[in-house]
C-alpha cells in the first residue's frame, strides 16, 4: 500500500537532503549520500559534530533553533532526523507550508513519549510489557506492580540515561530524591513498567518505502551494559518462528504508522518463549551498525533510499554471521586512542568506525567495530568480541 506522505518538496534531479542533528549517526547517514550522489546538509550546534566533516553543508545552530530549521528547509528536499529529541510542535508549521518530513510528524506523534509509545503499540495489538504512567512520589505498587520495576523518562531518555532499575521502597524514596523534575509537566515525566526477566534482548532495523514496500535487516541479539548497547550478534540464535513473529511486527508497525524510513524495534524474549516490544526509535539505530560491513545496504543508505524514494536495497547478511562491539569510553581524556584503532583494525574480517570524538568519558560511544564471521555460531561471536574488547579495554575490568 503506497503511503499517503507528502511529496517531495520542490524536487530537484537529486534529492537534498536535510538531517536535524549532526552526531554519528548522521555522520553515517552523510557517508551515505556522498556513495549514493545526494548532498546532506545538517543542522547540527557544534562545528566538531561529528556529521560535520561529512555531511555536503552544516549549519552551526541548536536543534531547537526554529530560524536555522527554515533557513535549513530553504536548501533542501526532504528533512528527517537523526534522533528523537523532536519539538513537533514548533515543526508542524512547517509541514503546514508544505515541507516533507520523513518520516513525518504524525509518524512522529505516538511514539516521542515512551507511555505515548507503549498506548500506541497497545492500541494496535502488539505485545508490550505491563505499563502504567507514573507521577512524582508515587509508588509503582499502587497499579499492581511488584518489585523489581524500571521507570523511565518519558522523553529524551537514550544510552540508559533515563532508565532506572528499582528494586524496593528503599529505592524508590531514594530516587524521588535524587530525581530532577521537568519545570513544565512535572506529573507526566514517567513511565513504569514490569522489569521482563528476559532470556535475550533482541533487535530488528526494518524500512518502508514511499510504495508501502518494507523490508527487515536480520533480527540481531544485543547485550546491554548499564543500559548502554555493549555488542550485537548477527544473526540471533532464535528459531524460525520467533524471527516471523518479530518480522510481522514490524510489518504491522510500520503499516500502522505509515512510516517512511528506516527503524529500530528493541524487543525481548521471554523464558518462556514470548516476544514483547521494549522501545521503537523512528531512526537509525545502533543494533544496525553491522549492516554497514555485513549487508550489501546499509542501514543508513536504506534510510536515504526510503525516503528519497529510491528503491529500497538488498539486507540480507553477506556472510554468515557479524558481530558489532560498540567503543564505549572507560575513562575521562581527550585522546582518538590511535594504538587501539591500529590493533583493532589487524584483526582479521574486521572494520574500525571512528566518530571523530577526542573527548571520552565512561559510557561514552565513540566508535565501533565489526568482525564478520564464517559461522553463525553465537560463541564464535562472543569470541570475536572479547579479542577487540582485550585490546580496546586492556586489563581494564568489564563485567
């Protein structure tokens, strides 16, 4: 079913692109527009971004900055964005002028707010842990929770950071210390939902074209580290059903939203064999950095052909299994640790992806690195993990 978007704005021979926001991920997303002849232009608040050094054009102004975002619309074809942390308010104007958003803001709408999201996915019949919205000082055992729960912030949450395991009423009075409430809404800042003792934490990257065509990147399985995606392991050692079962949900999502563009669906995987959604990111995502290596399309060109209405490119695995480990910072420096990068890079089928960033703190991505596999077999991978971890952590301790 073709979507019924928006066409392009003033379409030129070869579709301008515009990206809100200018870190890795547009990064990326530029290195594929210059392969595939588009120029990007990103709006992006500091000129050492990372998309800046990539990207055909860069405009030096906050993300919230409504002047740079028309100026930023006067150049281009077709806006998207790099991450989540969209004003759908101050945009809608111009939509209203006639700018294509892909995906645009009604796509947007239902899922920027994580209960919002988890409404949404209710409503439509797919499967999410049990949730409730949560005010300031209220106690989760009030909607029938028992302990642990996970609360949530329910915007601008990304990399664990808005992400709270809480395990007893100790906890909690604790973290209604600590908290900082949003100044406007303070009631709505919270999501809490059941903690899914979950038997793996599972990934799919599907896009949907202008012509309603949607195709899905193997379902990989990710492995967190205080809330922040540590590896991915392509493709995940599930059985067939359970890859249909994730397939047909992001069919039913994507239709539902008639969504344009690439997105990221996190999920888990019960003991018991159930599949419920943990978060849709309406974007790149980091469990599909392996595609850049191991696909013949990229995540990133994929998103570029989706809404620029090219066709959509071939995602399936060129070997029989990849691995992606995520360089997170494990200290405070201003270093690109060049020794690092050099050994990683000796490591047979295997590709080094610098950000650009010097500035490291614990957590912090700045890079990351995939190895390509001749097995599919899961320990093959996390050994192949743990050889660039030896060499990017040292003797460092990682749990």
């Amino acid at each position: 079913m073709r979507s019924n978007q928006p066409a392009l704005t003033n379409q030129s021979a070869q579709p301008r692109v515009g990206v809100i926001g200018g870190g890795q991920l547009a990064g990326m997303m530029a290195g594929a527009a210059k392969a595939l002849g588009l120029k990007l232009i990103v709006q992006t608040a500091n000129a050492t971004d990372p998309a800046v050094a990539i990207a055909s054009q860069s405009i030096i102004a906050g993300l919230d900055d409504l002047q740079a975002t028309k100026k930023l619309a006067a150049q281009i074809d077709v806006m998207t964005f790099e991450n989540e942390f969209i004003d759908l308010t101050a945009l809608t104007p111009l939509a209203a002028a006639g700018l294509c958003f892909r995906p645009c803001l009604k796509t947007l709408q239902p899922l920027l707010d994580k209960y919002k999201q988890r409404t949404y996915l209710q409503a439509i019949g797919l499967p999410v842990p049990q949730f409730a919205a949560l005010a300031a000082g209220q106690n989760p055992l009030e909607f029938g929770f028992s302990w642990p729960v996970v609360i949530k912030s329910r915007r601008h949450g990304y990399d664990g950071q808005g992400t709270f395991v809480i395990g007893d009423a100790a906890a909690l009075a604790a973290f209604w210390q600590r908290v900082k409430l949003p100044a406007s809404e303070p009631d709505q800042a919270f999501l809490v939902e059941e903690f899914v003792p979950y038997q793996q934490e599972l990934a799919v990257v599907a896009a949907r074209s202008v012509t309603g065509e949607i195709v899905t990147y193997p379902v990989v399985e990710t492995q967190q580290e205080q809330q922040v995606c540590r590896r991915v392991i392509a493709p995940a050692a599930i059985s067939d059903a359970i890859a249909t079962q994730i397939a047909a949900i992001a069919q039913r999502l994507l239709t539902e939203l008639d969504a344009i563009g690439v997105f990221g669906i996190e999920l888990f995987q019960t003991a018991d064999g159930k599949i419920l959604i943990n978060e849709i990111a309406p974007r790149t995502h980091n469990s599909g950095h392996f595609s850049l290596d191991a696909c013949p399309t990229s995540q990133f060109e994929q998103h570029l052909r989706a809404i620029c209405g090219l066709p959509l490119g071939d995602c399936t695995l060129k070997t029989a299994g990849a691995v992606m480990v995520n360089l997170l910072g494990f200290e405070q420096a201003e270093s690109s640790y060049p020794d690092q990068q050099q050994q990683l890079a000796k490591l047979p089928q295997t590709f080094v992806h610098w950000y650009g960033k010097t500035q490291s703190h614990p957590g912090r991505k700045l890079g990351h690195v995939t190895t390509l596999l001749d097995t599919a077999d899961r320990q093959a991978a996390l050994d192949a993990a743990q050889a660039i971890e030896a060499i990017w952590y040292g003797d460092r301790s990682r749990s």
